[in-house]
C-alpha cells in the first residue's frame, strides 16, 4: 500500500490542476508517476523500457537505465529487448494464418507434421499444445535434469526434437490437465517452416511484422547475429551485474526481439485488424477447454483472466537476464508494454502499476491480504544410516539421458551428476526427497527392495530412472 501512496503522491504533483469554481478536474499526466515506478534504473544500473497505448494511439514511451553497461549506451524508447514468452502469442498467430490458408488445422495430430513426437496412443493435436494442455514435457527441464538446463550450451531445434523423440510418456493424457510447455511452441514453430516452405523467421516476417509496420522485430533464430541497438541482458550478483545474454537457437517459445513501440503495435491489431481479420483475433483470444468442457485461463499464446475486476489478456516472458510483460484491457482500450534487461527486475509489477494509472478508476480496489493461518509442520521422516543405504546406486535414464549415483556422505543422502555435481538430498517424506536445482526425487519399490527412481518438476510430471 506504500507503493500506492507514493505513486498517487507523484501523480498529484504531475497534475498541477485542481478543480476550480465547481469546474472538473483536468486529468493529468501519469508520466511522473510512471517515472516512479522505475527509479531504481539509472546510469549504474541496467533498466527497463514502457510504453502506453490508449485508444489505439501511444501516450507513453520511456527508458529507464542502460543498454550497456560496459560502453555506456543508454536505454531509449526504440532499444531492442528480448521479450521471453510474450513471444508465444506470435507463434500461435503464425500457426492461425496457416490454418486460414487452408493449409492445417489446429486440430490436426501432431505427428502428421512433426513425425519424430512418438506415437502414444492417444490424439496429440496441435491445439493442444497451443494451449498446454498436450502432456508433452518441457524440453528444457528434461536438458537440466541431464545437468544441461537452458543457458548452460547452445541449444538448437534439433535439439528439442532429439529430446521429444526419447520421451516414452506423456505428463498427461492430452487435453485432461494444463503444464506450461515451451516444447509445443518449439514444435509449433517447425511446423509453420514445414508448413509454409520458409524459415519461422521468414514466414513470420512476411506474414505480420512487416504488415504491422514492426520495423524492429526479429527472431533469435541465430543468437551470433548482430542486431543493431539491442540491450544488453544482466543477472545481478554480490559484485555486482554480469552479462546473461541467451545463447541458444531455440525459437518461437520465446526468443522475439522486439520494442515496446513494435509491441503496441501488435496489441492495436486485437482491435484494427491488419493481420487476419476480426474472427482471427477473436479466435486467438478465445480460451481454452479441457475434454470434460472445463476452460482454463489459456487461449492460443495469451493467458485471459481478471485483474482486479478488470479483463485482462496478457503474457510475461523471462530469458536469461530479460524481463517482460506485454498487457491489454480491452474494455478500456489501454494497452502496457514493459521490456526490461535486468533479471531483478519486476515486469510484471511494473506493468501492472503503470496500468492502474491510466485505467482511471477501472479496477477495484485490491483486497486486504487475510491472515494466513499456518498449519502444523510436516512431519520430517528419520534418515538411518540403514536407510540410506537402501537407496544407495546407480540410476539411469533413456529419455533424458542421465545417469546419477546416490550415495551416502556421513547421514546425509546425496545425489551425484556428471561431470562434478553432488546434490543433497533432503528427505520431505516416506522415499522422498527434495533435491535443489532439479526437482523433487521419489525412490520405488518393489517390495522392500529400491528398483528405481522418479524426478519431478513443474514441466516434467514424472521422469522415470531405473536403478543398475
């Protein structure tokens, strides 16, 4: 509620009206206010870029902090950001325009045009993994499981495919549940190259940021091109800020190099359509359903929910050290576009705030937090040296092509990863344990006898190892 108050302070100092004489007040200017919620960024600093749009016109651009630190270049309106998952939107867009060239369906199998997905039985279509709700594992979480999560070497498309291609199990059957899955808009992506005949790059080119004016809009499709007036990314450390710029070839989850003013853009397209034409964009906001009829927050690249009373469509995006958030209310036609080269910062939060000020009323009034009432702790199980050596061995993994060693160190359990990671390993319950940066890892039995074990992440639902 501080932040609130100081932001409406600021906004009142902006204004310099008040109503006199029974005459109403002239609306101000929120760019004081705005400029409040990013004064962390400064020229020490790497920062952040906005931009507003109401009524299909930008009232707002800002920068805030630098695009380079080491050779003092500054942030301004038109510096180029990677904007993470915000992408995704594009790349279900791309996907739409082949479906009304006639050219796919949306609810065509998977396999009819990315045959190396594994046959499992069940319909895996392309709807569902625009949506998330295909079951296939995040390719990533499966790399880090091996000891190579994304950021760590050069990942490219025939990466991903060679991980879907080894994957024996879905997290799901497709359509019941929803796991966020960057895997479906990798394939998603090979699929418009194969559909259409052009690279993703180009297709995506022709076909919407060129119609829309996006002059500045590229994809990450080869992380060694030079790319003109693009920001630096940044990871902040006890010594301060180091580079974390992605490297990898992957595209069409994430991986859009755009601008705030490209990204208004697009949003005005929700409403004037240049690309495609009212139905388009109306089916591409359209969420979506489970196969018992229940709908979920996710249309096709969009999350479609409330904020505070208001209908929001909007998505956030993170890779390496950049930070986005790219808004729309549409009943109010405002539209916040946040890109940030800082891995600290909230885009999120900022996006939000800036959009408070210009919704003018709109939203209601954020709820008191209740106290939350804290239940007893968890029983901790008892680890006996006995018991640990149940679990001590070997375990391998086809489908992510790992191989731990469990062993003991004195009475703590630890798992071991090539080339030199040793993981502890902290029980949570029965054969169970919490292991940092991979997961949560259950022992199986048959009997009394440990015969293998399981990892599971947020993306990857149960990653089976057997023991050796």
């Amino acid at each position: 509620m501080k932040r609130y108050a100081f932001l409406l302070a600021a906004l009142a100092t902006a204004a310099g009206a008040v109503a006199l004489g029974g005459q109403a007040a002239v609306r101000p200017s929120p760019s004081a206010a705005v400029d409040a919620v990013f004064n962390a960024w400064n020229t020490t600093t790497p920062g952040c870029a906005v931009g507003v749009g109401v009524a299909g016109k930008p009232v707002l651009t800002r920068a805030y902090g630098m695009a380079d630190l080491e050779h003092d270049v500054a942030n301004d309106a038109e510096t180029i950001f990677e904007a993470g998952s915000v992408s995704k939107q594009f790349t279900a867009a791309a996907v739409l325009l082949l479906a009304r060239d006639g050219k796919l369906s949306l609810d065509d199998p998977v396999r009819k045009y990315v045959p190396e997905v594994p046959d499992y039985g069940v319909p895996l279509t392309i709807r569902h993994m625009l949506t998330h709700t295909s079951g296939l594992r995040d390719w990533g979480e499966v790399a880090g499981i091996a000891g190579w999560p994304r950021g760590t070497r050069v990942h490219t498309h025939a990466h991903v495919l060679d991980i879907v291609s080894r994957q024996k199990t879905l997290n799901f059957t497709p359509g019941t549940n929803f796991s966020y899955s960057n895997t479906g808009y990798n394939l998603a992506a090979i699929i418009v190259s194969r559909v259409s005949g052009k690279s993703f790059a180009d297709f995506s080119r022709d076909r919407i940021f060129q119609p829309l004016g996006m002059t500045h809009t590229s994809w990450r499709d080869d992380y060694t091109r030079i790319v003109k007036h693009r920001a630096i990314a940044y990871e902040r450390a006890a010594d301060g800020y180091h580079e974390d710029m992605p490297f990898e070839n992957v595209h069409g989850n994430g991986g859009l190099l755009t601008t705030i003013g490209d990204l208004l853009r697009w949003n005005e397209n929700f409403v004037a359509p240049v690309v495609g034409d009212k139905a388009f964009v109306a089916e591409q906001q359209t969420r979506g359903h489970f196969t018992d009829g229940r709908e979920h927050e996710y249309a096709l690249g969009l999350y479609v929910r409330p904020y505070r009373g208001a209908r929001e469509v909007w998505h956030s995006g993170s890779t390496g050290g950049y930070r986005a958030y790219l808004t729309r209310f549409p009943e109010r036609h405002v539209s916040v576009a946040v890109l940030c080269n800082a891995g600290n910062a909230n885009a999120t939060q900022y996006a939000h705030t800036v959009a408070e000020l210009y919704l003018d009323g709109a939203l209601t009034p954020p709820a008191a937090a209740a106290a939350a009432g804290r239940g007893a702790a968890p029983q901790v199980p008892v680890v006996t040296p006995a018991l640990l050596a149940e679990y001590a061995g070997r375990y391998v993994s086809d489908e992510a092509e790992a191989d731990f060693t469990v062993a003991a160190d004195g009475d703590v359990l630890v798992l071991k990863r090539r080339p030199d990671a040793v993981l502890k390993m902290r029980p949570v319950s029965r054969d169970a344990f919490a292991v940092p940066s991979l997961g949560t890892v259950t022992f199986h039995r048959d009997g009394s006898r440990v015969v293998g074990l399981s990892v599971k992440l947020d993306r990857v639902w149960d990653m089976p190892f057997a023991r050796k």
